[in-house]
C-alpha cells in the first residue's frame, strides 16, 4: 500500500506542478524535505537516547509496572493480543502517559520504540498486526490535557481568555477519538 | 491561565523525577541501565532515517505542488452546504499533513480574524484536537518490517474529517 501513496503523491506533485507552474518548488521541495528529514531525524536522536534511556530505568524499577496496571482497563481493550508484561505494552503505556501530558519530544520517540516491540510480536511481518494499526490511530489523533501551545499562541494573538478552549478542545478530541478507534475496532473484527 | 503554563512546564520534570526517584528505589543500576537504553534509541533513530527520507520528500514535493489550493478551491461548494467556514479548510487540510506549515497557518487566522473571533476559536480547537496524521504514520511505520499498513491511514483520515465538524459544532454550540 505504502508503494502506491509514495507514487500517487510524487506522481500528482509533478504533473499539478506542470499546470500550475511550480515545477520548481516541487524540485526545490523534494531536496529540502530530504534535508529536513534527516535533520529531523538527528533531533530526535537525543530525544530518542534519552527517552529509551530513561525507559530503561522505569523498565526496571517498578514505575512502568505501576502505570501498566493504572492504565489496564483502557488497554486490555484496545490491545486485546499485547500480553500486559510485555516490552510493547510499557512502552505503549509511556507513550500514552507521555501524550496525555502533551510531552510531545517524549511521545514520539516512547512511541516509535513501541511500534519496534510491536514488529517483534508480529513475527516482523510485512502487514501491520492490529495493535500496530490501532496504537497508530491512536497517535493520531489528540489525548492531550492542556493544548499549551495554542493557548500561549492565542494569548500572542491577544486573546482576552486564551484557555477558554481547554473545555471545548476536550469534547472535540474525544468525538474524534471514539470515532477514530471505532472505526479500527470494526475493520479488525471485519479483518478476522 | 498562568497555572496552566506552569503545569505544562511541569509535566517533564515531574516525570523524569519520578523515573529516577523509583529506580533508585528498586536498587535499578541507574546510569549502566540508562545508557544500555540510551544506545538502543540511537539505534532506531538510524533505523527510521532512510523510511523518513522517502516519505517526507514525498509529502514535501506534494505540499509545494500547490495540489491542496485546487483541493480547497474544489471543495468549497460542499464546505458551503455543510456550514463550515471556508475560511479554516486550508488548516484542515494542511493539519494531517504538516505540523510546522498548519501552525503557521493557524497564526495566520488568529491574526487576520481575531483569536477570540468564531473562526478563530474553531482554528484553535481544531488545531488542539488533532495530531500530524501523515508525519505520525510515516514516523511510526518507518520503525517496523510492515509495509501493508491495512486500515490505520483510513481510520486516522476519518478522524481528520471528523475533527473538522466537531470543532465547528462543538464551537457553534459552546460560544454562539
């Protein structure tokens, strides 16, 4: 599936950029998105050694074992085939502890290290296991607490309430939330 | 408002103390373990490098293109009949696609059209209520053997489109 979104978007680029005369750009574009992805990459090189680091410690004192059991009732459901112990299941429980707490340079590199232990459990398969496909929509879509970034953007903006949007942002995040597992819930049970 | 920002602050802090604070507790090698994990970390960022490269190039090219103007400018009519302002679907649209490009546009709205206005509360509570779906995929895949990624970029999508009419109704409701 990947070979044929990495074609369509690269092939659509070109032939839109020829109507619209940004050929060019799209050149332009496609070396500096490579440059931008291996910057990207060496910043999260530290984000990456010190989160796995520190996982390690939590690993290994009791922390990670603490939150598992806080957050099982929630991931017993969406994770039905992650035994709890597993490496997989404490790095997915960092994870979303880490974005709840909007911790996004934690969430991510907890986040890919999961997806790591998830390969491990699904034999390295080529297709994606459910856990795979639900952790990822569940990283898609927002379980943050406090939107802080929007809110110190919108008392820039000058707001006269800049956090009046916290309530709002809860509900609109939950809709999309439910909506969003709902929907993996019922592809995996169609799947199998 | 400043308790907010001072929670927020917080959250790693606390985090990483309570991180060291129970491995030493549970008599964990603290730095032998950190720095075992740490070169794991190092490990997968290599891992991911090439998968990024390819993907965000992509992306790039697609975003530079100028194919989501025509995107926009094609599905006004709809926006229209739905009573979504036309004025937020370029952040609905670029909100999946980057993180960076839709944040610049959210300024952008806050700015032109007031933070406190209707469109800028939907701008913000859209913005808040959702995540980079493409750059959360593409980094995420990047780490594993899978290339059939089966219904996750679907189910995510569909989380795009719904996040689109619950910030409006939500916000239609909440402030008007």
């Amino acid at each position: 599936m990947i070979n044929y979104i990495w074609a369509f978007l690269i092939l659509v680029s070109i032939v839109v950029s020829a109507f619209t005369g940004r050929i060019d750009q799209v050149a332009n574009a496609a070396i500096k998105s490579s440059n931008e992805a291996i910057t990207m990459v060496l910043t999260l090189c530290g984000a990456m050694c010190l989160w796995s680091g520190l996982m390690k410690i939590a690993e290994e004192g009791n922390l990670v074992k603490v939150l598992s059991k806080l957050l099982y009732p929630v991931t017993k459901r969406l994770f039905r085939e992650i035994p709890q112990k597993s490496q997989a299941m404490g790095y997915i429980v960092m994870n979303i502890v880490a974005n709840i707490l909007g911790m996004g340079n934690a969430a991510t590199p907890l986040g890919i290290k999961a997806m790591e232990e998830l390969d491990k459990l699904n034999g390295k398969s080529a297709r994606a296991s459910c856990a795979m496909c639900t952790f990822v929509v569940l990283n898609t879509a927002s379980i943050q607490l406090i939107p802080a970034n929007m809110i110190a953007l919108r008392m820039q903006a000058g707001s006269s309430n800049p956090s009046e949007i916290i309530v709002p942002v809860w509900i609109t995040s939950f809709i999309t939330l439910i909506s969003v597992l709902l929907c993996a819930k019922i592809h995996e049970k169609m799947d199998s | 408002m400043n308790v907010i920002t001072l929670l927020s602050n917080l959250a790693m802090p606390v985090v990483i103390f309570f991180i060291i604070a129970s491995g030493l507790m549970n008599n964990v090698n603290l730095f032998e373990a950190f720095t075992r994990g740490a070169k794991e970390g190092l490990k997968t960022a290599y891992n991911i490098a090439a998968p990024l490269v390819g993907l965000m190039v992509a992306i790039g090219m697609f975003r530079a293109s100028g194919a989501l103007d025509l995107i926009v400018h094609a599905i006004s009519p709809v926006c229209n009949f739905l009573k979504i302002p036309p004025e937020i679907m370029p952040l609905a649209l670029m909100r999946p696609i980057s993180g960076s490009a839709s944040l610049a546009i959210a300024k952008d709205i806050l700015t032109t059209y007031g933070a406190d206005s209707l469109i800028g509360k939907i701008a913000s509570i859209l913005m808040s209520s959702s995540e980079t779906t493409f750059y959360t995929i593409t980094v995420y895949f990047a780490a594993v053997s899978a290339t059939n990624y089966r219904y996750s970029l679907k189910s995510s999508l569909l989380g795009d489109l719904v996040v689109v009419f619950a910030s409006v109704a939500v916000c239609r409701i909440l402030f008007s």
